[in-house]
C-alpha cells in the first residue's frame, strides 16, 4: 500500500485499464469475424462449400436478392420468423435421425414458435475430396429408397402422411401455383409421387418438384424439396432454377430474409464452457476476467477486511421450493395428461407473479388475464395452440414423446414470454 493510501499508483492503473480495454476489444473484434476469418476448405454439401454438392452460390444469390441470410449453428432458440425461413439442404442422414430424436428436435419446433416456412431438401449426392482440397473428386448417387426412408421417419414424427420419391429420366412441363413455367435440368432427377395431402407448389408432368405441407397444430409450414440439384452449386445455374427460386421464396412466401441449418451438417458449436471459454477468440475475455478478480480481491483485501460469515436471511427457501416441485413430480409420476395439466397451471402462475398478478386471484381468473395479455402480442396464438393440445392430449395414445415435446413447447413460450416481459 502507498504512503497516501491508495493500492495503485495512476500509472499502473492506466497501464491496467489499457490492457483489458484492449483485449475486451480483440474478442468482440475476433468473435464477431467468426468462421469468416478462416476460410478452410470445405467440400461437403453446406453453405460455405463451393465444391459442386454445396450450395455457397445459394448462399451468396440470396444475398444479391437483397434477402437477409444467416446461418444456424447451435440449437438455440431460433431468430426465425413468419417472413423469415428456416432452410434444411441435403442434411446428413445420420444427424436427420437424431433431429427426429424428440429429447433432441429444436428445427421443426422453433419454425413452430416462430410461425417460419420450414424449407427442407434431402440430400442426394455421397462426394469423396482429396485432402485439404475445396471440390470433390468424385460422387455417387444416395440411393432414392434410403432417402425417403429418412424423409418419412420425420413425417411420422410430425404426425404427416408418408411420400414417395420417384427416379425420373428427365422433367417436362414444370410449373409453379402462379401458372409460371420453368425449364428444369437436373441431371437424374427425383420428383415426390403427387398425393392428396402434398399440396404441389411446384409440380412437373413427371411428379411434384416442390410440395408443401400446411401449417398444423403442432407443425410448422412444411417445404420439401425433391432435389437438391435445383439449389446446389452444380446445379442452381442450370435452366430457369433461379427464377423459380426468386418465384418461390419471394413472390409466393414473400420472405425477406432466410436462416440455413448448418446444424444438421455437423457443423453445431456445442463445446463445453470450459473448453470455449480457454479457446480463441473467448481467452482474451477469459483472461480480462480474471485479471479483473485478482484487481478485486486484491483490492478488496485491504479495503474490507475478511469476509463475512453470516449466510443471508432466506437463503434456504430455494432447496424448500426445490423439494415441493420434486416431491409434487413424483407424485404425479407416470401420468403424462395430469403432468401436462399440472406443469401448465404452474407455468401460468410464474407468468402471472412475473407480471405482478395477485397471487389470491383464481387460476380461471389468471389464466384469462395471462391469454389475454399474450394475445396482444406477436406470437400471442402459440399459447392457445398449447392449451388446446392439452386438452385434446390423451392417455390412451400411449404417445409419451408428444407429451413432451408440448411441455417444451410451454416452456419455449413461458420463458419467451417472460424475457420479452
């Protein structure tokens, strides 16, 4: 400590304050560069793959369009919304799988919460590169019968009738809903077999191009793509396949903006909070902070004094209301329709306490303010669309999956609600 009391002298204090400004800067800097700063190659099928299975022209003529593009790479929640699509080309069949995983589906759900088109395309084309190589050397053709396969253990998941996905020679007399034609050329094309619930967006003398499923009650708006050769770098140049894209996305589903799934290509950054935080560019904030804790403790070690012993008044109530909600969830066990029902009058009171409702008021009389409210605001349909699902969920379905994937549903709008509160 100096003479006149103070821990640091002003030098050592700008030279301090000048370091984690700085380095605070070079993360921002840094983190917002992103996957752009290293431009590695890539050639499998996703948006930063120039090689011909990959669809970056996709990418960068949606920008020349003037949409907004984004890609999605982690499993929170989405930034999609009703003019914002979400854009699943040539996903990977091991992780489609898992995407129809309930414990693991975010893609459908937030389309859902969102009210966003869901545009999907299975994937078609296996590529083989040479190392560290931009392109592939070489490719073979998924066989059509394991593609939709895939596809039709994802319609079952949403409760959607299944397809067939046809090998034609050619496609001849190709139109859109508008009465629009375009000529398609794809090589070895696939067309989805027409049926009465696959409502044709774009449909060819040979099958349907582009097919779409309507919103549901528990599924999004639904695009399937048969090809993919009609987005991907080999194939998006080739015909009129621009013009039915710009047709389609922009005339017909008036987006201003898309968010392509890179998720699904196995592109997710899902690393450990350690591991990201020891990484670059997020070292530099990990080393500001703690740079700024020793400043504190250091400080504080002088200025207060040891700490205080005395734990603060109220401190255990959490592990008592812990204990309520554990001992109430077992006794309820195994009963998805009572668990929905109790988890939904629970949710409603916490969303009532968090908009200063008076706790006396019955669970009638809140649950009308608390509809009310969220009528009011955008997106305000989706709790409607959750207490209807309740009250039409039954036990003889022997559907547990679909009981949970309504609790995540309330539980994306609860804490949606609660954040925008």
């Amino acid at each position: 400590m100096r003479v006149d009391g103070s821990i640091f002298s002003k030098r050592v204090i700008v030279i301090l304050t000048t370091i984690s400004v700085a380095s605070f800067l070079l993360a921002f800097f840094f983190a917002g560069r992103g996957d752009d700063f290293f431009d590695s190659p890539d050639p499998r099928p996703n948006s930063y793959s120039v090689s011909a299975v990959g669809h970056r022209a996709f990418h960068d003529w949606a920008i020349k369009r003037g949409l907004e593009v984004r890609r999605r790479r982690s499993d929170m929640i989405s930034s999609a919304a009703p003019s914002f699509a979400i854009v699943s080309i040539a996903p990977s069949l091991k992780l489609w799988k898992q995407e129809v995983d309930p414990s693991m589906s975010t893609l459908e759900l937030d389309a859902f919460q969102a009210s966003a088109p869901l545009v999907i395309a299975p994937h078609k084309w296996s590529g083989v590169a040479p190392p560290n190589q931009r392109w592939i050397s070489a490719a073979r053709r998924e066989a059509s019968t394991n593609v939709f396969a895939e596809v039709n253990e994802f319609l079952v998941y949403l409760e959607l009738p299944r397809l067939a996905l046809v090998d034609v020679e050619t496609l001849t007399g190709c139109r859109d809903e508008m009465g629009n034609e375009y000529e398609v050329d794809i090589p070895r094309p696939r067309v989805w077999e027409p049926q009465e619930s696959l409502r044709p967006t774009v449909s060819c003398h040979e099958g349907v191009l582009i097919g779409n499923f309507p919103a549901g009650e528990i599924t999004a708006e639904l695009y399937l793509i048969s090809d993919p050769d009609l987005i991907n770098n080999h194939g998006i140049g080739r015909g009129e396949h621009v013009e039915m894209l710009d047709a389609f996305l922009g005339t017909q589903l008036q987006l201003t903006g898309v968010e392509i799934d890179e998720t699904l290509h196995g592109l997710s950054r899902q690393p450990s909070l350690i591991a990201a935080l020891l990484s670059f560019p997020l070292v530099f904030l990990t080393l500001q902070g703690l740079l700024t804790l020793a400043i504190v403790v250091w400080h504080g070690v002088f200025r207060f004094g040891a700490p205080s012993t005395t734990s603060p008044v109220g401190a255990g109530r959490g592990k008592e209301i812990l204990i309520d909600n554990a001992a109430n969830l077992l006794d309820l066990r195994g009963h998805s329709q009572a668990s929905l029902h109790f988890y939904y009058r629970s949710s409603l009171r916490l969303v009532g306490r968090t908009l200063f409702l008076d706790d006396d008021l019955s669970f009638a009389d809140l649950e009308k303010r608390v509809l009310n409210l969220a009528t009011s605001r955008p997106g305000g349909h989706v709790i409607h669309s959750i207490r209807r699902s309740i009250e039409n969920y039954s036990e003889a379905s022997r559907r547990s999956e679909r009981a949970v994937r309504i609790a995540r549903r309330l539980f994306r709008w609860r804490e949606r609600f609660m954040h925008d509160t």
